[in-house]
C-alpha cells in the first residue's frame, strides 16, 4: 500500500447491497471505497483503474463467478487480497476459493464488523473461513469418531491455527518456532491426514474431531 487508507472495492450483483457496504467501509477509519461493481467485466476493469488494497467479492455476478474473478485478480496483482462472500458454501467452493488466492471467505449475511476485520486483517497468504461456514459442512452423521493419538501436541496446536486462517509466519510466531519448523508440522500433518492441501486437512480433522472450531458468542 502507499498511503495508510485501505482502499477496498465492493463486488456484488446486488446494487443496494453493494452500495451500503461502500458506505459503511468508507465511514470506518482507514478505510475508503474505491467503487463498486455489479458483474466480473465491471470488477476487472475497477481492479485495473482503481488499485484496491482490498476486494469484496461475491460469488455469484450477472456475468460471471466470483471466484474465477479471484483468481484473476490474484495473477494479475498478487499484492491485491480478496475477501470472498457467500451465501451458500460447499467444499468445492472452498477449494475453488483456496487455489483462486482468496484471504478468507465469509457468510453473506454474517455481521459487518466479522467483515470489517477480516478487511483489515485476513493475510495474503492465509486462507480463513468463517466457523459458520465449516460447521455448515460438518453434519453429526458425518462426524468419525475421534483418533486422540493420531497427531501430536505441537500438531493439534498448528492444526487449530491453520483452522483459524493464520500462515505458516503467523502460526510460528504464535508458537514461538521457526517458519521452518512450523512448515514441517504441516507437511507432518498433510501425510498424516492424507490431505493434498491444508484446507482438506482441516476439514478432515474436523469431520475426525482431532480440532474443535472455536465456540459462537
């Protein structure tokens, strides 16, 4: 960024949705409304003359997905973060989300201020979904019983963290390890859990009950 306003860009095809989350972004401070976009046509070419910090991103345009939008984006300014909001989820979408680039992915009805700070604070690198939405995925029937020996301490601790959104930077500097180490304990984890990304790791311990999402207010 070159100046310490975020500037943030809305995309959502629903007109009136669009214009009051500008509004409520532009009253926060540090924070300013670059424009709104109702379609992915529309969102590229604000992308392109506008140089958001930040993106709001619906899933569903009038001409267009979301997510491919994302990861447009993504390629084309790496530095740009996208939040992505929606108001249905599967794990396809997830997963599209992940490897489109996205920083976190949120409910649309969810509350302003969730939204506000994961504008302000959801990182480049990591991936955060809202616990609304993983529990959405996870069914009591579907649950496994859990296997309380399976990974370790020190894994649990990295796992619940990558649940939470947080990168491999931010994990060792919670823990007090190296970025080094704390990229080990996910390699550990992918071969343990026969995860092919940390996404699917989380979501197979959370069917597996090895982590619990944090407890709703």
């Amino acid at each position: 960024m070159t100046s310490d306003v975020l500037r943030v860009l809305v995309v959502d095809d629903h007109r009136t949705l669009a214009d009051a989350l500008c509004l409520a972004i532009s009253a926060e401070l540090g924070m300013e409304c670059v424009g709104t976009a109702h379609g992915a046509r529309e969102a590229s070419a604000l992308v392109a003359t506008a140089s958001p910090d930040v993106v709001v991103m619906d899933v569903r345009l009038d001409d267009g997905d979301g997510v491919d939008v994302t990861r447009a984006i993504t390629n084309d300014r790496p530095e740009t973060r996208v939040v992505v909001l929606t108001a249905h989820v599967d794990e396809s979408l997830l997963t599209r989300a992940a490897e489109a680039g996205a920083c976190a992915v949120l409910p649309k009805g969810g509350p302003l201020t969730e939204l506000m700070d994961s504008v302000r604070t959801a990182p480049r690198d990591g991936f955060a979904v809202h616990p609304l939405l993983l529990r959405s995925l996870i069914s009591p029937a579907s649950a496994a019983r859990p296997a309380p020996n399976l990974l370790t301490a020190r894994e649990r601790e990295v796992l619940t963290l990558l649940a939470e959104g947080r990168d491999p930077t931010a994990i060792a500097r919670a823990l007090g390890i190296s970025v080094l180490t704390c990229r080990g304990y996910i390699k550990s984890l992918l071969v343990k859990l026969d995860a092919h990304s940390q996404l699917e790791a989380v979501m197979i311990a959370l069917r597996r009950r090895l982590i619990q999402l944090p407890d709703e207010d």
